[in-house]
C-alpha cells in the first residue's frame, strides 16, 4: 500500500464546504483570543491575591517570632 491511496480515497472538498471550515475555525480561534483576554485579568487578580497574602503571613510571622524572642529576654 503506497502513501499516495488514502488520499485518493478522500473524497474532494467543495468550495461551501471549505468556506464554513474557514469561518469554525476563525471563530474557535476568535473565541480563544476572547478565553485568554478574560482570563489575563482573572489570573493577575488571583495572583495579586497570593502575593498579599504572602505579605501578611511574612508580617504575622515575623511579629510571632519577635514575640517569642522577647518573652525569652
């Protein structure tokens, strides 16, 4: 069996067809542009979250050790 049979065994593409092929994939392609456009903000709230969290516990930390430092002294 060559290479070149299973595509002779593909039936042709018509021109509507190929058309509304092109239009799918434009609009899954539009639709992942608008996915990333919605989620760059949603993603950069979520981090400015962890890293203000971060911040308080590196805060609450340090408060608890210096606390416990100066009991001892």
């Amino acid at each position: 069996m060559s290479l070149i049979q299973p595509l002779l065994a593909c039936k042709p593409l018509n021109a509507s067809s190929s058309v509304e092929d092109m239009g799918r994939i434009l609009l899954a392609i539009a639709a992942i542009i608008v996915a990333f456009m919605l989620l760059g903000p949603l993603v950069g709230f979520i981090f400015t979250l962890l890293k203000w969290a971060l911040v308080i516990g590196a805060v609450a930390l340090g408060v608890m050790l210096l606390t416990k430092w100066a009991k001892r002294s």
